[in-house]
C-alpha cells in the first residue's frame, strides 16, 4: 500500500463515518454498549475513546518521523517544523 492509498481510503470511508455519528440520536448516544463482554458504556463514551487512541496513535507517528530526521506536519494546527518553514520563506 502506497500513502496515497491510505488516503484514498479515507476519504473514501470517514466521510460517511462521520455522518452516521452526526445523525445519531440522543437517546442512541446515551445507550449503553456492549463490547464483547469486556466493557460497557454509552455509546457517546466508545466514541470518545475512539478519537483519543486516534490522537494517541497520530502522536506516536509524529515522533516516530522526528526520531528518523523527519519533519512533522501540522496535524492539529502549526507544528515547529510547519512555523519553521514558514519563517524560512520570508
């Protein structure tokens, strides 16, 4: 798989993830789930912790292209390489 097949494929499928979220009740979000016996939560807790072990995984790939002399990018917002730059092309 190549970058721009990792990109295709989400832009392929988050999209569509992201609307079905949107359209979720409350009464859906507050249901309790459960995820194979291990734990159970409202469904707006799975959620959240899907975003955080999303952020958690972006931040293990940011320093692992540091470690290898790679410039991170500006995942949420300007990162120092991103400001970096910037300064550089004035």
């Amino acid at each position: 798989l190549t970058p721009a097949d990792g990109v295709a494929r989400y832009q392929e499928r988050v999209p569509a993830a992201l609307d079905r979220v949107r359209d979720l009740t409350p009464e859906q979000l507050s249901a309790t789930l459960d995820m194979f016996g291990v734990m159970q939560m409202p469904a707006v807790n799975f959620i959240a912790l899907g975003l955080k072990h999303s952020i958690h995984h972006r931040g293990q790939l940011s320093s692992y292209l540091r470690a290898m002399g790679g410039a991170v990018p500006g995942i949420y917002g300007p990162s120092a390489d991103t400001q970096a730059s910037a300064a550089a092309a004035d």
